[in-house]
C-alpha cells in the first residue's frame, strides 16, 4: 500500500501508516502459516539453511524491512518489526531469528556506516537479496563481558582479523557477516574502548568455517565455529569507530528481538495444546480435554503467562525508538527476560497437555521445545537480565551494555 494514494491530511495519513503496518504483520503471519511452518520439520532434520524461507521473505520484501525507505526498504518502526518477527517465529524459530539478526545488522549499519557503505550494502540488500550475519561470541570469552579476543589491527592497505569465534550463524549463507572484535593496537587519541566492529565479505582469504551443526535445537541457523587467520580486509570494511557500538543503542535490539522469537515460539505451542484440548476426547469419556480441570488450568496460566509477556514485549518496543540510546539495554533486559522464562514455561505445559504423542516428531511439538530451550540460552542470558533490571531499580550500580549481539 502507497501513502501517495491517500489524502495529504493528517489524520489520513496516520489512518494510511496503520494500514500499512497491519499489512505487514499479517504477511509475515501468512507467510508463518502456508510456507515457513510446512518447511520447518525438514530444516530441522536437515539442519541446513532455510534457503526457501528467505526466498519467500525476499521476495514478499521483508529481508528489507530495517532499510531506510529512500534505500528501497521497508523503514518499519521498531514495533512493527518487533511484531513481524514475533509472527514468523510462530511458522519457523531459525527463520525469524537469522532475519533478526540480518536486519539489526542493517539497524547498525544505518546508525555507523559512511554514506558509502550504506548505499553499497543497502543495494545488495535491496537489488541482491543479501543476507547479513553477526557473530560475536567466542569460545574463551564470557559473552557478558563485551570483551573480545578476536583482534582486527592496520597493516598496509587495511586491516587483518585474528581470532576465533563460535556459533557463526548463516555461515557459509550470508554475504557479510558483522565480526565483534577489539581494535589493536588503538589509534592515538581514539579513547579507551577498542570495541569494533568489522563486515568481513564472505569468502574472504584467511576467514574458515570449522567443523560441522548438529544442536539441539535451532538447528536451521547453521551456526557453526569460524577462525581468522591474518584475514585481510580494506578500510571500508570496518563499522563505524572503536567504541561506537556500545553507545549506539542498537546492539540491544537483538535482545528485542529474540524475546519476539521465543514468544512466537511460545504462542505456537500454545495454539496447538488449545487445538489438542478441543479435539480429544477418550473412548470411555463423553467431553473433550477442554472440560477436564488439570488442563483448563494448565491452559488459563498458559494464556496469562503469554498475555503478560507479550504486553511487556509490546511496551519496550513501543517505545524503543523515541527512548534514549541508554535506555535500551534495560528495555531489552525486561523483554528478554519476560519471554525467556514465558517460552520455557508455556512450551513445556503444552508437552503436558498434549501428553506423549507431543514427543513424536511429526507433531512438530518437541521441536518448539528444543527451539525455545536452545534459543534462550543466546546472551544476555536469564541471570544476566535480571542484573540489569536490578542495577536500573535499585541504583546500585549503571546499566551496562546489553551484550546480545550473537549466539
């Protein structure tokens, strides 16, 4: 839908944005239900990249939604992409999180690229189909920390990476992936925080793809371990200066949207314990599980669970953009931490009410299970959060960065 179709008034325009981000979600709930959610138990067997869902989000135009609209993208507000997320999780966990890492990748380069690398990466996105990979985590590292032993330093003509990482999500799938590093040695006058972050091409010399991906669970985010061996990479590689991601108030959002995945996860699993509890009916009773006690109870704190969750998700993403950057990590921390514990718990009490035969494969059930136990587990983790949440309330101590770059 074109605003240039509606009045220039005011209100029709505001009638005419509304529109437009209804249009979107319900898309991306369509697409959940007639293509990502069909799909989702032979990437999972598979555990490979999930190439046709990301056809279908580039062809529908949602790979583009965090481009700017003079770019050729969606532009969507932080709330409306939080919601699009939340819906595509719902047909495929692995899908909604690679496409949430992809797009706050490009929420970053918007906020610390050059002009020139916003217009050379946007087109690849816009024209190409692109797909934008971040990988921060390292096997030596605590994730919490901000801390990375991956190093990029100057030698003539640019730069090298040195390091290894872990859990390389769309390795091998994506064309650029965003590698968290620490500047060394730092330029003179440059401050005290080395914290840069570098776009690294795929296929680059010196970058390889270590061992293979049988997880748990997300097992279609292809997250496998990488190594940088003197890997070269010209100046325009880099993202933004030494430090800058710490006080751009995006980094965050990959919290935001995590806690979207698990609660689209979660509201999946939900459906289905509400569809088994309508249907089944034993041979020796005369009513559905509908009208048995233990279940109706286990379905009305289900219900209540996923309600409260999702008003908080809901709130911090409503608010995200007019808030300040410093803001965000607490915003984050409540968001994530309100889906982490819902999803455990709601697609556990749906494994209960359906009973055994949510153990079998092809009920899909146990998957959302392993992808909700597997996904909440990305940093900040559950302990984490709360120590974010308890430095904002009790003023103990400020609220530090939300480190939830990557697995």
């Amino acid at each position: 839908m074109s605003l240039n179709s509606h009045p220039a008034s005011d209100s029709a325009n505001d009638l005419a944005c509304e529109q437009d981000r209804t249009a979107v979600v319900a898309l991306a709930e369509r697409l959940a239900t007639d293509s990502l959610g069909p799909r989702a138990v032979g990437y999972d067997e598979s555990a490979s990249h999930p190439l046709e869902n990301w056809a279908d989000l580039r062809e529908q135009g949602l790979l583009r939604a965090t481009v700017p609209q003079e770019h050729g993208g969606l532009g969507l507000d932080t709330h409306t992409y939080i919601r699009v997320i939340e819906r595509l999780a719902r047909g495929c966990a692995s899908t909604a999180m690679t496409t949430n890492m992809h797009s706050v990748v490009l929420r970053l380069v918007e906020a610390l690229g050059t002009p020139e690398q916003r217009a050379i990466i946007y087109a690849d996105v816009v024209e190409q189909g692109a797909m934008l990979g971040s990988w921060g985590s390292e096997p030596d590292m605590r994730p919490t920390t901000g801390t990375r032993l991956t190093t990029v330093s100057p030698v003539d003509g640019g730069y090298v990476v040195n390091g290894r990482k872990h859990f390389g999500t769309m390795a091998g799938a994506a064309s650029r992936y965003m590698v968290h590093c620490t500047m060394a040695p730092m330029p003179e006058g440059a401050g005290d925080d080395a914290y840069q972050l570098v776009l690294v091409p795929a296929g680059s010399k010196g970058l390889t793809i270590e061992g293979g991906w049988d997880p748990m669970g997300m097992r279609a985010t292809v997250s496998p371990a990488s190594n940088f061996k003197d890997c070269f990479v010209d100046a325009s590689a880099l993202l933004g200066k030494p430090g800058q991601p710490r006080t751009a108030g995006v980094m965050e959002l990959f919290g935001l949207g995590y806690a979207a995945v698990y609660l689209g996860v979660a509201r999946q699993a939900f459906d289905m314990a509400v569809a088994h509890a309508k249907t089944k009916r034993y041979e020796d009773e005369t009513e559905t599980l509908a009208y048995q006690s233990p279940v109706r109870r286990h379905i009305a704190e289900m219900a209540a669970e996923l309600h409260g969750a999702v008003a908080i998700l809901d709130e911090m993403a409503q608010g995200w953009d007019a808030a300040p950057p410093q803001a965000h990590a607490l915003m984050a921390a409540r968001a994530k931490y309100a889906g982490s514990v819902t999803a455990l718990s709601v697609t556990s009490r749906a494994m209960h009410v359906v009973g055994g035969r949510g153990a079998l494969r092809k009920r899909g059930l146990e998957r959302l299970v392993r992808d909700v136990r597997t996904a909440t587990l990305m940093p900040p983790n559950e302990d984490r959060c709360l120590e974010i949440i308890a430095s904002a309330e009790l003023g103990t101590t400020p609220v530090g960065v939300l480190d939830a770059a990557s697995k």
